[in-house]
C-alpha cells in the first residue's frame, strides 16, 4: 500500500508563484510514477504533471514553460512548481502515485489542496 499526502496551496495572485508538496509513505519502493492532477469547478480531473521513476516528465501543454515537477528521492517527496499563475490555473491539486504489486497496477490519491488565482 501507498499513501500520498498533498501540501503547499493557498491563495497567490495572477503572475505569482506556488510550490506544491507530494510526500508518499508505505510501500515507496513499488511506485514507478507520480503525477499531479488537478480539478476546476464543473471540469474533468487533469493530468497537470507526471514524472517517472527514472526522471523522464511530461507536461499538459497548458503549464508547459511554466510549471516544474521534480523529486526529491530522500524524502519520498514530489513537488511542482508553478510559475505566472493564472486564473485558469484555479482548482483542487492532487497528487497521484502510480504502483504495482504482483503483477497489477494501482493508483493512490491524496486529499487535494487548493489552489485559487485571483487579485
């Protein structure tokens, strides 16, 4: 089993800056991906971010040039940075590990945290 804990939103206005937080703990040694995602009012959940176990990252176009994922290996730890925010930026953040146990792949969700742009 996987847990995955989301922490660093808040309120930030239109060009600012946010740094999101991923801690995963349990069974860390079966992840092979991570991802952020997030959710506006009335859209679908979606994929903001992802990184693999050995590096390689993708990006939604939207946040391409702006928004960084990285990992810190020592602490279990994802993080996304998020560069000149914009309004349409607003929504519920979660984090996504990725793992597998005997052969079968599962997903493990955090909570979410905010995230609202606004002046």
């Amino acid at each position: 089993q996987v847990q995955v804990v989301e922490s660093g939103g808040g309120l930030v206005q239109p060009g600012g800056s946010l740094r999101l937080s991923c801690a995963a703990s349990g069974s860390i040694f079966v992840i092979n991906a991570m991802g952020w995602y997030r959710q506006a009012p009335g859209k679908q959940r979606e994929l903001v971010a992802g990184i693999t176990s050995g590096g390689s990252t993708n990006y939604a176009d939207s946040v391409k040039g702006r928004f960084t994922i990285s990992r810190d290996n020592a602490t279990n730890t994802v993080y996304l940075q998020m560069n000149s925010l914009k309004p349409e930026d607003t929504g519920v953040y979660y984090c996504k590990a990725r793992w597998v146990m005997d052969g079968r792949t599962f997903g493990s969700w955090g909570q979410g945290t905010q995230v609202t742009v606004s002046s």
